[in-house]
C-alpha cells in the first residue's frame, strides 16, 4: 500500500473509529474522480466521514444542508445587481468548493437535487447565460437517509447513477463505539489534525489512477459480470456501460491504494458492492431494499475467466 | 469478501428428495413381494424419523449392516441376486438405504441417479401410459431438486426450481420426439428380461369340463380388436383359437402335427371379408386369436388347415396384426383321414348316449335335423348354464348329460361333440372368445379372460363346417348380454347383465374405457413403434433408399453433428479455450484441488493464493511465485512474453504438493 494513503487512511481512521473499509472505499472514489453517495441512519458519522476526508486531504470544503424549501440558487449562487458598478455581478454558492457536503439530500425537492446533480456531472455551473467553471479537484459527498423515512425525496435512478459509489457506514463494532464513547470528542481531534496530503498531491494521485493497468482479462471478466446482470432474472435491469466504465474506474483507485500497478479480479470485486449497489434493483416485489446481497450473489455467480 | 450463499442438506430437502426417491419405486410396489415392500417402508420411515430425532440416524457401521441384512433378504426371497425381480428389489433396497446416508452434496447426485436407473426399470413391467405419465412426473421433480442444489442464488420461490425444470423438459421434447421417430430401432431388445413371466391366465391346449369356467373369473384382457368396418354382430363375433380333434373321452386336444400339414382348401365366399386389426396380450402359448374364420395369416404365423393361427413362438409380449375373415362361408371336400379323426371316440360312450343319438337318428332325414335334435334336446330338457359347475368326476360327459344337466359352455361343447360323433357327423370342438365389450372412445372391442368360450363345429355334406354353439341353445342371453361375475353356490344359474348396470357402474365403465383407449393408442403407436413402421414412414418421406446400415449411420451422424455444433457453442461461451497461462493456472489448481485446496471460480488469484498459503505454511513460498508470474501474465497483460511463460510453465509442473 501506498504509504502516504495508508497515512490519510490511518488518520482518517483515527477520526471514524472501525471504519478502515469505508474509508478506504471513500478515498478510492475520490482518487478515481467520482462522487460519492452514503446512505445511511443519522448519527453514524457521515458528515464526519466528509470533514475527515477534507481535512486530510486539504480540500477547500463546503456545507450545504439540503432542505425541503432548499433553491437551486442556495447551491449554485445567485447574480446580484451592483449599484456601484452598475452591473450583475454573480455571487458564487457553496457549490464553489473541492469539497462539497451536501447533507441529507433527499430531504430536498428534485429541483434543488437536480441543480446540485448537474454542477457534478459537468463541473461547471451556468448561470445568466454566464459558465462559471467549478474548482479542481471537485468532489461531492452527498449523504442520504434510508429513503424510507418520513419527508424524503429518494433520488431517481437516473440520478443514483452518477454516483461513482455508494456506501453505507453502519454501527460501529462494540470495542470501536466503547473507544468513541469514552474518548475525546472527534471534533477536536478533527481540528488538531492536520492535512496529510494537499491538493497538489491528490491530483498526482488521480493522475496515477487512470495509468493504473486494465489487462484483457480483467476487461473480459468485467464484461461477463455485466452481461450475467443482464442474462439474469435476478435483477430488474442489467448494468449499463457506465456502470462498466465506474467499476473500472473504481478497480484503478482500488489497486492504487493497495500499492499495485495493475488491477486484480480481487480489485475489481472489492469496489463491486460500493459501485453497482446502488444501480441494481431485485426483480420483482423483493423485500431487500440494498443491492449488496444481489452483488455478492453476482459475484459468486460469475467465474473469473 | 463475503461468500454467496452456500447449499446445505436441510431437513427439508432431505424430506422433500426422499419423498421423490420413494415415488420412484412406488409402482415397484406391484412387482415385489408385500415383505419385501414393507421392509423398504422401513427403511424409508427410519429416515424420515431421523429427521426428528437425529440420533436414530444410522452410523457408517450399522449402515454396512443394514446393507448386508437387505442382500440376505433378496436372495432368501429369490435365491439369487440377478435377474429382473431380484435385481429390482435389491435395486429399491439400496436406494431405501441411500435415503439414510443424504449428508453431502454428492450424496443428492448419486441418488437422483439411482433414482433415474429405478425409474428406467419400471419400465421392464409395465409401459402403460398412465405409468409413464407418473413417471415423467417423478423425473421432472427429481430434476427440480437437482436444480435447486445448484442455484447460486436461493430460489425467490419455492416452486421455482419445478418450473424451470418444467421449461427445460418442454424444451427437451422435441428433440426427444425427433430422435424417437428417426432413430434406428434395434429389433432385438437390450434385456429379454419379459420372458421371465409369472404364470398368466388364457386358454390351454387341452379342454376337460371345468377348464374354462376358471378362466371366466379373470378379467384380464385377451386381446383387443379394431374392425376397419362395421363391426359384425354379437351373434357373429366368435373369435377362434384352438381347434380340438382328438379326444380320450375326457379331455379334447389336438395333435398338431397330423393337422397342422397345410392342404389347398377350397372356401366358398357367401360375405365379403372383414377387415380388423389385433392387439394380442402376452398368454405365453404359439398361438394367435382371430374372427371365425382367418383367410391369412399375418407375420410370423401359419394358417393351418382347420384354420388355426399358429405363431413362430410363444407370445411373450403384445403383439398387433391386421388380418381378413369370412364370418360366413362354406367348404366342400373332407379329405378321408380328417374325416375319420373328426368321428374318433373315447372310450367313454354308454348305452344310453347311443340310444338318445339312435332316437334323434330315427326321427330325422338328416345331418342337419340330428344337428337340430341335438339343441332342441339342450333347449328343452331342464339344463342349467351355470358358473359353477358340479364336478363329475366318472364319466363327465354321461354324468352331465343324464345326472347333473349343469354345466359351463365346454360342457356343452364337449357333450354335443361327442353325441355328433356318435350319429355319425364329425364334428370337432373350437376353443377361443365371444363376444367383446365395445369401448367407443377407441372405437376397438376388448376380449377379456371371462368371455372365453368352447363351441363346436360339424360337417355337414355341402354346407363345411358349420358352427354350432350347443350354448346358445340352453341360454342364448350367453350371447346375448354379458356374464354377471356373481358366483352362486355349485349349480346355480348364472345372471346376465341385461340392464347395463346402475350410473356409477356406466361411469366406471366410461373411465376404464377412456384409460383403456389411451393405453391402446399408446402401444400403438408409442410401444409398438417398431423398425417396420419407422421404414413406413421413412419411404413416405422419399428416404427409403438407405439401408438400415445407411440409415442408422446417418442418423448417428446427424446427432454426433449437432452434439458438436452444441459443445463449440459451450466452448465459446464458456471460453474453454483456454491460453496457455490460463491452462497452466488451471493445473495449478487441480494440483492443490487434489490435496483439499480448491479454487472457487469466483476467487480472484490473490485471495487463493493467500488462503492456500494459510493452509499449507509450507508451500506459501512456491505458492505465492507461481501466482505472482500467473498475475504479471494474466494481469499485467504479458501473456507473449515467451520467457516468463516458460518460467511459469516449468514451476507449475515442479510443484507436486503432498497430502499431509
């Protein structure tokens, strides 16, 4: 492993007790160029999660809470008239960050929600006719509560799909909460703790990433897993080439951290869960809401070629 | 990572495949003896009480136990292990006793298949429809188990497996269906096992009073007949079997080799012929059933000159033939040897027989009055038709005649015979069926066990033989109407069913005969699909210049086409052709496949290697190079790299891991 990864992610792990996996995922979704969504209960340490990542990595980091009478113009800024200058001159939102936390999403309407989802997919904000580019590198954290919960918008598909991963934190382990329990309060030590890398660094990284090597054989075996979503009657649709292209992508950062300059069927099904959890659905009425048990059974069912 | 959900013997599959096993042997339950089935009962309920109680689950040793009482009992049953009956019972005791070793996996295919053999041998008793049809069933549920074990995915529903199975059987019935018309046919069976036959109820060579009023409490089906015409009357549906010449007075029978001499008969047409196809029941006899009388005689028989079919071998299995006959006719010439054995006498013939023959003589001008006298004499005098004939154990026909006056249709047949002779007119006596019951859902008759019947025949001087059934004349509802099987005390008149029976009785009648039509249709055209019918249709298609030789060489090569053309689609499916890293790593695995180690497919090269190393501390080293070099191969794209791949390639073969 990459020791100054290992050093973001020890450090990291110092904040978010028992969470080295979630971390490590979160860390290859931003060293791969994605955006990250996490869906999980209030409480287990999501913002934390976010505000971590931004300090370590010494990302410029921006709130914003998501709410139902939330506005585009709330995310992306607003252009104000200047007396002085007689002219409008457009006040940049919390969207103009390298790290952007957009907290509880889905309590916003899809108005708001579509605002933010575009700024993600094209890196650049468009107001009066006026294209503001966004900074680089720019990565959204979007945090998400089970959509099952009373005054919630859940996100579309279509838009889940522009998430590189999902992940969900969950409860800590015993030992890991008694620690946080007892200890000091995380905030602190938060604010303590320095960056380890700075953003000059993280886009060496990203850099690295895309040399990562893809054999024929991975791609080979990449395509069988998504032709058996497609094939299956499992899943109510097949993974679509971008699904492909994140799972790849993800594999990449995935070797990186590991230390490796190609990347393992073992790379791939490590950021499988995180990268199509969230863009399959079961076939039929099923009681199962989370994609993880149908990937782990995809990849039980798909032989390594 | 986590591993997908794995398959586990639960209670409820074992329950569920048992179940399957035990329908598999079921219909066996008709084929062994009572003992043989409750022990296999036995064995199936000490596992299904396992269930609960898993203590009662036999150990390895007990097992072996068990298996050695079972082979003791089949041969203290049968005095040997081979052979159809024996083979079968051992056969449902080991797959009884499988039933309590289900523990693995291995265990549910080995016992799937030996439930496919069981079902296969079902098939040495009986080809009924409805049996394959249950059958089929069993199979498709055996199937659905094999399927369910091997889902990677538990099924969403319970029925799942039984549906996809459904699927694929439909699937498979075509080409089922293809290959059972086009496929050679070997005219020889693989087994002869149906020869080993249980004794089977029809009629004997010889006649004696009482030998057919046995017979009439079987009701067993003789033989089917499908008239390709109107169908004669009752009257007229005398289906002969044996023709008897020769008797002690006693007992009638015949001496084929005097009879069986084929002589040029001229036959008089007065009707055109009927034409009807048979489907004969194995009876295990040479011989064949046809309508009085046959004009030819079908594959593998001779038309004796009495008109008697006599077939190549003893009628082991059903057979069909079509033929002609003549329901009326007329003959001219008896040739003087005949005539003499058709006057023959035992030594049985009293006084008064010949003073009632003289009586009849004097009255009549005659062969055909005396003939007349005679079943004027049956009608008139108190004679019963009975089914329980008094025995007359001196002189049956005397006693019968003057004493008992009860009897069955030989005892008519044969008194009247004999008094013939003793007028002067030869006669001899006909042994075969009467009558049918019709079943018009298959438009066909069934001759069963209980309408067969003795009759005679004279020769009466420009007429032929002429049939008299002496029967008729004492209870002409015999011919009438069908026997009601209710046996009375010794000499009681037998009843008739004149009113058909009540509407349980109708419906009854009404379901066997839609079963027996279905089960006809089938050996026609299912059991009885022979060599011959598949060049029949064969020459309708244009295809019958090929030999058999040609044909069966063809077809052989058609298949082995299409299996090659299905394994190329496998193979470039499932990318079995393999490079040679690929073929290497796969050695790699089977090597450590044979000392406990195996590779799931999905299990990326790392992980293996890791947990292989976990395992064997030892081998961690050799381990980790090979699959270091199979890694920079495979992953890091240098497959062409000649070098490495020979480096690779030689660790491979230098690693021999040992069991410890």
């Amino acid at each position: 492993m990459s020791a100054e990864l290992r050093r973001v992610i020890e450090a990291a792990g110092n904040i978010l007790l028992g969470k080295q996996e979630v971390v490590k995922l979160s860390l290859a979704c931003l060293l791969a160029r994605g955006h990250l969504l996490i869906e999980d209960l209030p409480g287990v340490g999501k913002t934390t999660l976010a505000h971590t990542l931004a300090q370590m990595l010494g990302l410029h980091y921006q709130r914003i809470q998501f709410t139902s009478d939330l506005l585009p113009s709330d995310i992306v800024g607003v252009s104000i008239f200047e007396r002085s200058e007689q002219r409008f001159q457009f006040h940049p939102g919390p969207i103009f960050a390298q790290l952007v936390l957009a907290d509880e999403i889905n309590r916003a309407t899809p108005k708001a929600q579509s605002a933010l989802l575009e700024a993600m997919e094209e890196r650049q904000v468009t107001t009066d006719g006026v294209t503001h580019g966004l900074p680089e590198p720019f990565f959204v954290i979007a945090t998400q509560n089970p959509s099952h919960q009373v005054g919630t918008f859940p996100l579309p598909e279509s838009q889940l799909d522009r998430f590189l991963m999902r992940l969900r934190i969950g409860y800590p382990e015993r030992a890991a909460e008694r620690d946080l329990l007892s200890g000091e309060d995380r905030r602190q030590i938060l604010k303590r703790a320095g960056a380890v890398i700075d953003s000059q660094r993280l886009a060496e990284y990203q850099q690295r990433v895309s040399a990562i090597h893809v054999s024929d054989a991975l791609i080979d075996y990449c395509q069988d897993i998504l032709a058996f979503s497609r094939d299956s009657a499992d899943y109510r649709h097949g993974l679509s080439p971008r699904a492909g292209l994140a799972i790849l992508q993800g594999a990449r950062a995935w070797a990186l951290i590991e230390g490796r300059k190609l990347v393992l069927p073992e790379d791939l099904q490590a950021v499988l869960p995180a990268t199509i959890g969230h863009r399959l659905q079961p076939a039929g009425d099923s009681a199962e809401p989370h994609g993880e048990s149908l990937v782990m059974n995809l990849i039980g069912s798909v032989p390594i070629p | 990572m986590k591993q997908p959900v794995d398959f586990t013997v639960t209670p409820a599959f074992v329950t569920k495949l048992s179940l399957m096993m035990a329908l598999a042997l079921l219909p066996h339950v008709a084929n062994i003896p009572v003992n043989i089935s409750l022990y296999l009962l036995l064995l199936l309920t000490w596992r299904i009480a396992g269930l609960y109680w898993t203590r009662l689950l036999p150990g390895r040793w007990l097992l072996l136990a068990a298996t050695l009482i079972s082979i003791l009992i089949v041969y203290a049953q049968y005095q040997t292990l081979l052979g159809r009956d024996a083979g079968v019972a051992l056969l449902g005791m080991m797959l009884m006793l499988k039933v309590n070793e289900i523990t693995k996996r291995r265990d549910i295919y080995v016992s799937v298949f030996i439930s496919y053999f069981v079902i296969i041998t079902q098939f040495l008793f009986s080809q009924s429809v409805l049996l394959t049809l249950y059958l089929l069933g069993v199979v498709i549920g055996l199937t659905s188990l094999l399927l369910e074990i091997n889902r990677v995915t538990p099924p969403r529903r319970p029925y799942q497996p039984l549906i996809s199975t459904f699927k694929i059987t439909l699937q498979a019935l075509p080409i089922a269906l293809v290959l059972f018309i086009i496929f050679p046919r070997i005219t020889q069976p693989l087994w002869n096992f149906s020869s080993e036959a249980s004794a089977r109820t029809g009629l004997d060579d010889r006649v004696s009073p009482g030998t057919i009023s046995e017979l009439i409490e079987s009701s067993e089906v003789a033989f089917r007949v499908q008239f390709m015409q109107p169908p004669p009357p009752k009257q007229q549906r005398y289906w002969r079997g044996l023709v008897m010449w020769d008797t002690d007075g006693y007992s009638w029978y015949t001496d084929d080799k005097q009879v069986l001499r084929s002589e040029t008969i001229k036959l008089m047409m007065i009707d055109n012929p009927v034409k009807y196809e048979i489907f004969l029941e194995p009876h295990d006899e040479a011989w064949l059933f046809a309508l009085d009388l046959p004009l030819e005689a079908p594959p593998n028989s001779r038309l004796s000159q009495d008109f008697q079919l006599r077939y190549n071998e003893p009628v082991t299995k059903p057979i069909n033939y079509s033929l002609h006959s003549l329901t009326r006719y007329g003959m001219t010439r008896l040739a003087p040897g005949l005539r003499r054995r058709a006057l023959q006498l035992g030594d049985n013939v009293t006084q008064r027989q010949r003073d009632l023959v003289a009586r009849w003589r004097a009255d009549s001008a005659d062969d055909r009055a005396i003939v007349d006298q005679a079943l004027a004499f049956f009608n008139t005098e108190p004679f019963i038709y009975t089914l329980s004939p008094p025995r007359y154990p001196g002189n049956p026909v005397d006693e019968f005649l003057f004493e008992g006056m009860a009897g069955f249709c030989e005892h008519y047949a044969t008194s009247f015979s004999q008094l013939m002779r003793i007028a002067g007119i030869p006669s001899r006596l006909v042994l075969g069926y009467q009558g049918g019951e019709y079943n018009a859902l298959g438009d066909y008759f069934i001759v069963r066990q209980y309408h067969a019947h003795a009759w005679s025949e004279v020769w009466l001087e420009g007429r032929g033989w002429v049939r008299i059934d002496p029967t008729a004349a004492v209870a002409p509802e015999r011919i009438e109407y069908p026997l009601r099987l209710a046996f009375g005390e010794q000499g009681a008149p037998a009843m008739f069913e004149i009113d058909g029976g009540g509407m349980v009785a109708a419906m009854m009648r009404h379901f066997t005969h839609a079963l027996d039509s279905a089960n006809i249709q089938w050996r026609r055209w299912v059991v009885g699909y022979s060599r011959e019918h598949q060049f029949t249709l064969m020459r309708n298609f244009g295809l019958d210049s090929y030999s058999a030789m040609q044909w069966s060489l063809v077809t052989l090569g058609m298949v082995a086409i299409v299996l090659l053309l299905v394994g190329l689609n496998i193979v470039r499916r499932g990318r079995l052709l393999l490079s040679p890293a690929q073929q290497g790593y796969q050695r790699f695995c089977n090597k450590l496949s044979r000392i406990g180690i195996s590779r799931r497919s999905y299990e990326g090269p790392m992980d293996f290697a890791r947990r292989a190393a976990r395992n064997r501390p030892d081998l961690a080293r050799q381990i980790m190079a090979i699959v270091d070099l199979y890694i920079r191969l495979r992953y890091a794209s240098q497959e062409r790299d000649g070098r490495q791949l020979r480096l690779f390639a030689r660790q491979v073969r230098q690693f021999r891991p040992r069991q410890r």
